[in-house]
C-alpha cells in the first residue's frame, strides 16, 4: 500500500501504470495482493495493466525474461503513465530496468535503491531499507538480552527508503515535491 501511495504523491496525476512481471510464484502472490489494494477507495482512479512473460530459469535467464518484457513496453506505451518494477528474479535486475528505460519515454518505478543510485535509469523507488531493518532487529534482539519475553515483542514493518534520480524525472516531465526532496534521508541521484 505504501508503494502505491508514494507513487501517487510523486505523481498524482498517475492513472494508469504497467506491470511486466515473470510467471514465478512471488510474482502471483504479489498481483493477487496488488489486485486486492486496488479495490480500496484511495486507489480507486489506478488502473494496472498486468502483463506476463514466461519464466526462464538458469543462468541469464533474467536477461531472456527482460528480452520478453519488451514487447509489453511497447504495446503499453501509449496506454499507461509508468512502469512498475515487479518483485522478482526479473523485476529487480539491471537488464529489465534497462530494457524498459531504454524502450520507452514512460519513468519506471523501482524496488530497490541500486536501481537509482547507480544510475540503471530507474526515476525513483520506494524501497525497504536494509538498514532500518538491521537497526530494528538489533532493538529487538538487545531487549530479548534485557530479558523481555520473545513472545511479547510486537513485530513492526522497518522503515522504506526513498531514491529519485532526477534526470529520470526531468526526462520524463516530472517535478517531485518539495516535501520529499527536503527529507533528510532520501538518496538523490543529480
């Protein structure tokens, strides 16, 4: 929910967004919980295009799935205001986000920050930042020493990372707001 919401506050005209994703379970799981957050009043005016490709398993297979998306890019071009990055072997590697920057003049939407910090041509991502969970579980296993019960500490969801790569919105046509360009811990690539 959180991804969906930061997306329509980077971009609130967002109606309509593409979403390439390899036949994987993940990938499943995942569009049954996207298609179920959309029917919530929020998202209401969010339209997503789902599009499979084949799942190729082995050594390069990511880069045979990216190949696959392609055509997807293409057709969905004129149809959707961005790209979603899909949380899978295919999704969250350099030859997709390369396949759909390169195809197409629609900014896609990362999962990680590698995707935009080391300029793979993703315009932002709403990630789940490594170091607040590490920083998280550290709390929570200090408390367990302190001997509080392990059946009494709350799970809690860490912290997300912002990244923006601002050419890739420049590009694109898109001025993030100000609000989240002053947060004190985004990751900005100029």
């Amino acid at each position: 929910i959180d991804r969906l919401r930061f997306i329509m506050r980077m971009m609130p005209e967002v109606r309509s967004i593409g979403y390439i994703y390899a036949d994987m379970p993940q990938s499943r799981s995942y569009n049954r919980w996207l298609e179920e957050v959309l029917k919530l009043e929020e998202f209401k005016n969010l339209k997503l295009y789902f599009r499979k490709v084949a799942f190729v398993p082995g050594e390069g297979g990511h880069i045979r799935m990216a190949r696959l998306a392609k055509p997807h890019v293409v057709e969905l071009e004129s149809k959707v205001d961005i790209f979603l990055s899909p949380n899978d072997q295919m999704g969250i590697r350099k030859p997709f986000v390369e396949t759909v920057t390169k195809t197409t003049t629609k900014p896609l939407v990362g999962l990680s920050k590698i995707e935009v910090m080391e300029n793979w041509g993703t315009a932002f991502a709403y990630y789940p930042s490594r170091e607040a969970a590490g920083k998280q579980i550290g709390k929570m296993i200090a408390e367990i020493f302190a001997g509080e019960d392990f059946s009494k500490l709350i799970p809690q969801w860490p912290k997300s990372g912002i990244a923006i790569n601002l050419r890739a919105l420049k590009k694109a046509g898109i001025t993030p707001p100000e609000e989240l360009l002053e947060r004190a811990d985004i990751d900005i690539l100029r």
